[in-house]
C-alpha cells in the first residue's frame, strides 16, 4: 500500500511538471507570449502587392520592377487592374505601389479624385506623350481635319480599354472638335491588332495612341496635330504608393523612389514582347543587360 502511494505521488509530481511546461513554452499562439510580456514577433515585411495597368507600356514596365525587387529579397504579387480601380486600390491600401501614373493629363481624373490620399514619390518615366495616331500614309494631319474624311476612316476611333484616361480624354477632343465620330472601346491588343491589320490593307484608321509605345518603331506612324490641346503636352509616367509604405517598409519605397528609366528602356523591353518573347524573359533581358543601373535601383536604405 505504502508503495502503490509513493508511485501515485510520484505520478502527480511528473504530470504537474508536464503542465508547467506545456504553459510557460507551447501553448501560446504564433506572435504572442503568455502573461504580460509583450509580443516580440512582428507582421512580414518581404511581400509587395504592385498594381498596374494593362497597357503595354505598363507590362514592360511592371514586370521588370517585380524582377528588381526580387533581386533584392523580396515576394512580389502584380495585380492587373483599369487605370480607376488601380487608384482606388492605392487611396484605400490595397496595393502597395504602382508605376503606372500617367501624368498630368491623362490620369487626371483619377488624380483629383484619389490623389489626396495617396502618396506621389516621383517620375519613373520622362517624355511621355497621347494622341489620335494614324498611319504616315494618311493624307491628313491634324484633328480638325478628321470631318471632311470621316467616310475613308468609316467615322470611327479605335480605343482601347474604357477604364483608361486616354478614352475619356478622347471623348472630349470628339466634343471639342466636333467630331463626326464614334470612339470603339476595345483593349491595347485589340487597337494593335486593328492597325496592325489596316496597314497590312493599307487602309485608313486613326488609333488612340501614346509613347513610349512598340507600335511606333514597328510602323511609320504619326500624331495628328492637336490645335485645341485637348491631349496636352508632354506627359511622365509617375511612381505612386500607398500612404504610410514609407514608415511600414523605407526600403521599398526607396526602391520606388529610384526606379527611373528611359523611353529607349522601355521601347527595348516592349519590342522583345513583342516579339515573341515572353515579358518575364523580355525584363530578365533588360535587367541581365543593365546591372548598374538595377544595382543603383536596389541602392541601400537611404533615400
């Protein structure tokens, strides 16, 4: 009897000694520690979320940012969206940056809409432009002139996506022109695929167009004049973030801050896209062919 006791103390002493140490080490949840000690683990800061837009220019673009900031250690998620839930996203956090501003004109809109709460870090992108294009063989060459042959381009306006800056930007130069014109929502590839047929036809047609663009070193094409300046002057692509990336992550804004590039840059990655090669490979290319300019992008912490 005396025996059958001390082995039940005995049993007690180790189980009690279990729970002890089950309590001070394994039961608490991931992040947390137990009583009143504060937590030591904190929220991942090597995933980025870039939104953009699906212009060709944009792709090029986006795609070899994502491949700068994985070279510098960090798990990147692209989010392709229209140019006003892309803004929409930024001003509510959703994403954490983007490069795919157009700016001042096109994206104004969106700008005055969203721009007060979202945090503009600078220029990626310098001698932008928009306009009505059309193929150099078009005997004309301004807007104004678009009324008296409005039969040979079948009073029609090839666009692309509704969502972008350039097609409410267009509807406008049909108002202030008076155009006797319907503007064709489509998509970038669908414009390009439209005028890439019509100049195999030789056929007229008059696009939505914008540089930095491939379409332009693979055809002989032009602006039409814009008296009015409905389309503006010169535009730059801008690097947006969400408010309060700086504080949560400096590096990665930092990046952002210096990622800038030329148009022969972006014609360079845009051309092998189109091309055939895929646009991972095409901004593989551009960074295996740049490594000082991407090492300058990477930087260190300072800004």
């Amino acid at each position: 009897m005396e025996k059958k006791i001390k082995f039940l103390v005995a049993g007690i002493v180790v189980l009690f000694s279990i729970i002890l140490v089950a309590g001070c080490t394994g039961n608490t949840p991931s992040g947390q520690t137990s009583g009143n000690a504060t937590a030591t683990a904190v929220q991942p800061e090597d995933s980025i979320k870039i939104g953009y837009v699906l212009w060709d220019s944009e792709i090029a673009s986006t795609k070899v940012l994502k491949q700068i900031y994985e070279k510098a250690g960090y798990n990147v998620k692209l989010v392709a969206v229209d140019a006003g839930p892309l803004y929409q996203a930024l001003a509510g956090g959703d994403v954490d940056l983007s490069i795919s501003a157009w700016l001042p004109t096109t994206q104004a809109n969106y700008w005055e809409k969203f721009g007060d709460d979202i945090d503009f870090v600078g220029h990626n992108l310098d001698g932008a432009k928009i306009g009505l294009v059309v193929p150099s063989y078009v005997n004309i060459s301004s807007i104004d002139e678009l009324n008296s042959v409005s039969d040979e381009f079948d009073k029609t306006i090839t666009g692309i996506e509704p969502g972008a800056g350039i097609m409410s930007t267009t509807e406008k130069a049909i108002d202030e022109y008076g155009l006797d014109y319907t503007l064709l929502s489509s998509s970038s590839a669908g414009m390009t695929a439209q005028l890439t047929k019509a100049i195999k036809e030789n056929e007229s047609i008059v696009v939505t167009g914008w540089t930095p663009h491939w379409m332009f070193a693979r055809f002989d094409l032009k602006y039409l004049d814009d008296p009015k300046g409905v389309f503006g002057g010169e535009e730059y692509i801008g690097s947006l973030a969400r408010k309060g990336l700086f504080e949560d992550n400096p590096k990665v804004y930092s990046i952002l801050k210096r990622f800038y590039w030329e148009p022969s840059d972006m014609n360079s990655v845009m051309f092998d896209i189109e091309n055939g090669m895929s646009d991972k490979d095409a901004a593989a290319k551009w960074i295996s062919d740049n490594p000082e300019k991407v090492k300058e992008i990477i930087g260190d912490d300072s800004l």
